[in-house]
C-alpha cells in the first residue's frame, strides 16, 4: 500500500507540476519541426526524379536535425522528440507514467500538425501521394519491417542511456551530436529494409493527412518494444550504477586528467613536513626522560618516509645532553 500510496502522489504531483504543460509545448513543436523537416527533405518533383534525394541526404538530414533539437529543448523537456525515447524513460521510471503518456499525446500531436504543415507549404506534384511516409522496401515482408524498427530502436535507446549515463566521466563531445550520429547510422542501415524510421510520432502524421494507416503499426511496434528493451538493458545490465550495486565493484571509469591530478596531489602531499615530539618515560640505561623530535617527510610515490632527522635530546648512556643531530635516508 505504500508503494501504490507514493506511486500516486508522485504521478499526481507531476500533473499539477506547470513544468509537465511547458514540457509538452517543447515536445509538441519539436515534432512538428522533425515531422516538418524530415518528410520534406524526401519530397520531389515527378518530371525531375534526378532531384530525388539520397539515402546520404535523408540520414544526414535526420541526425542534424535531431542533434539540434535535442540541444534546443533538452532543458525543457529533456529533448525526447520520439515515442521510443520516451518509453525507455518511462519503463526505466526516469519519467512519470503521467508525463510519458502526455509527452506521447503532444508528439503524436505535433505529428500531425507538421505533415499538415508541409501539405500546405508544397505542390501536389511533390507529394506523389504519401507526403514522405515511410513504408517497407520492395519485397521486405512486414515481419522483416518490424524486425528492423525493432533493431534500430533498440541501438538507439542503449546508445543514448549510455551516452547520458551520469556515473561515466569518460565522455568527451556533445552529447545531442552523438544521438544524432546514432539515428543517421540507424537511417543508413534501415532506408532499403523499413524505411529507418526509429521515430512513431514523425511517421504517425504523414499517415493521418494520406489516410495511409494500414502499415502504422509497424512503425509504433518495432520502435516502442526495441527502444523500452534498449533501455532497461542498460539500465539494468550496463549501467555505471548496476555496476556499482549488482555487479559489486565498476565504478566511474578515470579521466584522462584524473592520472595527471593525482600526481599533483602527491606532489603537494610530499611539501608537507609533520613533526612528532615523543617524551620517553625512562631509556634503556637509565631512569632520565629522553625526549625525541623526529621530522617526516613524503616523497612524491607515497607515504614512505624520504628523510627523518632524530634529535636526541639526553644521549643513550644518561651523561648529559647530547649534541648530535643524526639524519638518515631511508
């Protein structure tokens, strides 16, 4: 009970947060710039088809922009701009269910209002009647299609809880421009099999405006299940954190200057002079008090003793005071 107690107190205070209805405007205009953007860079003229674009444009073009708008809302609202994002934080409990449902609703949303948008802004001779939908090759089965989605979804979401990872020191570079790397080598791997789509929403409005909707499924299937098993693989499995707690020992991994940091803090260690004053009750000959300063130092490898001066000031055999003042390199 007070799991379900927390649980909903956690979705409920979510709700009335006025950060979740900002969050959903991000999400909601940036579908509609990748909807917007990405369908139009396939459009064409039919009397000119060598302006059609290529395999290398339409990838380019996808993790660009991706890259981009990942940088510009990431503040916002974390910069998903995917279904299959989403869901890889919802099942990994990053997110509320609340706020996963609600970001899904204001992408399919902007879906929508992107391809409407490019219908408006192009002539019907570039629509050659799908308006940049994405459907399966030539020959390519729709198992082989789900298949597919499924792949690249979930490379997709492994690669970018890696690559948010906050245990992991170890990454140089920007962060979006590495997702964005990710969604273009997905479109290159799956243009000829399902189209590489990766992304429900962006395919979602183009269908809607066309009236196409017997293949949709594939696109909201294969990306939602592979992304959500991406995620928790890391999560689970890979993760700097399972590591730590499952695993039992991977921490963090050193940065390249932790090595060069470490040897200055020897240095500054092995500046450091400790005296010790010791008072002996009674020495080994006698019963006068014998009194001991002894000086350490460090070297610059450790905490092994370099130096250590000894003065003594009684000698051993208890005639008086001794003038000597012995050093010894150890």
């Amino acid at each position: 009970m007070t799991y379900i107690r927390n649980f909903l107190k956690r979705e409920c205070d979510d709700l009335k947060s006025p950060d979740l209805w900002r969050a959903m405007c991000a999400e909601w205009l940036g579908l509609t710039f990748v909807t917007l953007f990405a369908t139009g860079t396939g459009l064409y003229h039919k009397e000119n088809p060598s302006s059609a674009p290529s395999s290398v444009n339409i990838a380019l073009e996808a993790g660009f922009m991706i890259g981009c708008l990942v940088t510009v809302f990431g503040t916002i609202s974390g910069g998903h701009v995917n279904p299959s994002i989403t869901m890889g934080f919802a099942v990994t409990r990053e997110i509320t269910l609340v706020r996963s449902v609600l970001y899904i609703a204001a992408q399919s949303f902007g879906g929508i209002c992107g391809a409407g948008l490019l219908y408006v802004l192009t002539p019907p001779g570039m629509h050659h009647g799908s308006l940049g939908l994405i459907m399966p090759g030539k020959d390519v089965t729709d198992m082989q299609a789900l298949g597919a989605e499924a792949v690249i979804g979930f490379f997709l979401l492994f690669g970018t809880f890696a690559v948010i990872d906050k245990g992991r020191n170890d990454l140089q570079g920007s962060v979006p421009l590495m997702i964005g790397l990710m969604v273009s080598i997905n479109v290159f791997f799956a243009f000829n099999i399902s189209g590489g789509c990766m992304n429900p929403a962006r395919n979602f409005g183009p269908a809607v405006i066309t009236g196409k909707l017997d293949k949709i499924w594939l696109y909201w299937a294969g990306p939602l299940v592979g992304g959500a098993f991406g995620a928790l693989l890391y999560d689970k499995i890979f993760s700097t954190k399972a590591c730590r707690w499952c695993l039992g020992g991977c921490g963090p991994f050193p940065s390249p200057g932790d090595e060069e940091n470490k040897g200055n803090e020897k240095k500054e260690e092995s500046n450091v002079t400790e005296f010790r004053t010791e008072e002996m009750k009674d020495n080994v000959y006698g019963n006068r008090p014998e009194f001991r300063t002894v000086e350490m130092k460090d070297n610059v490898y450790g905490n092994r003793p370099e130096f250590r001066t000894v003065e003594m000031t009684d000698n051993v055999y208890g005639n008086g005071p001794s003038d000597k003042i012995e050093t010894i390199r150890l």
